[in-house]
C-alpha cells in the first residue's frame, strides 16, 4: 500500500467512523416505547450515501485501483485525491454527463 492510499484509508475510516450514531438505543427488552421516542430513527439518506462511498473508495485502496477515474481509467490527481478522498472521477470525468461526484 502506497503512502496516498495509507494516509486516505486513515482519513476515510476516521470519517466512517464519525458517521457512526452517538447514541445506541437501549437493549433492554422490557423497555417501553416511550424509552425510545428521543431517539432518532438512524441515519438519514446523506450518510448512508456517505458511508457507500467511503466504503467503495476502501473497497478501491484494497483492490489495488485507488487513484484511477472509474470513467476514464486515467489517473485523479494526488490534490483530488486528498481533497476529495472518496472520489470515484478524475476532475474532466467528474463535469462530464456523469454528474456524481
């Protein structure tokens, strides 16, 4: 593993981590329904989201192909990159008709 793949695994599992919920819901079973109503109903749609794609981008760093635009195969760029960890488009690819990233 690279020093780039390295140090985006860190920062990539240090925000996975930070998605995680703050709170876990109690895991007594006689508890009432009124012992969870302050609690939230999990994460929304954006961290899912999130979560999916830091965990693809690890899933990349394991695989060997971090770094390479899933459209194009060129290389992103070592700023994108590490601006970007979880990108999955170099920055042409990233304008194009594809619009994800």
């Amino acid at each position: 593993m690279s020093q780039l793949e390295a140090q985006a695994r860190d920062q990539l599992l240090r925000r996975r981590n930070s998605l995680r919920p703050a709170v876990e819901l109690p895991a007594d079973p006689a508890a009432r329904w009124l012992d969870y109503e302050g609690f939230s109903a999990g994460p929304s749609d954006r961290v899912r989201r999130e979560v999916a794609e830091i965990d693809a981008a690890l899933q990349r760093i394991a695989e060997g192909s971090y770094g390479s635009c899933l459209a194009c195969g060129g290389p992103m760029g070592l700023q994108r990159l590490r601006a970007i960890p979880e990108g999955r488009y170099c920055l042409g690819c990233s304008g194009a008709a594809l619009g994800d990233d």
